[in-house]
C-alpha cells in the first residue's frame, strides 16, 4: 500500500467554512503550479466555527509542501 500524508489547516471562527473553502481552492493551484500528484483534497466542517482544508499528497512530496505552505498538522493515510 502507498503511503500518503494528508497536510491539515484548521480555520476557526465565524466564517470558518467559506474561508476554507477559499483555502482549498489556493491548495489545489498550487498543487497544480508545481505539477505535484493530488490524491485529494477538501474541506470538513468540524462545529460551526472550526473547519478545515486539507489535501491528500505522495508521502515523498510531503517536505516541498510543508516548507511552502506550513500546514497546521499532517497525518499518515494510507491508499
């Protein structure tokens, strides 16, 4: 099995949602920026004031992308 990261950044606040929604979409323009595989990508609503954009990417992707965009938190999932 392939092993993946997910790169997490949590938004808070009242406009949490729509704003990690915008997020996302600057996630995913970089991702295709720098041509790198996305595995996936989107937003969770955790209450109403916390929400997340997250992308899903090639564990050996996992430092370029971390130094550039500094994630909140990052997991391991695997594919």
């Amino acid at each position: 099995m392939a092993q993946h990261i997910k790169l997490i950044w949590d938004l808070r606040g009242p406009d949490a949602k729509p704003m990690a929604e915008h997020h996302a979409i600057h996630l995913k323009e970089y991702i295709a920026r720098e041509k790198l595989e996305l595995i996936e990508s989107g937003v969770e609503e955790l209450t109403s004031t916390h929400s997340l954009a997250y992308i899903v990417i090639k564990e050996k992707n996992m430092i370029q992308v971390r130094d550039a965009l500094k994630p909140h938190r990052g997991e391991r999932v695997e594919s």
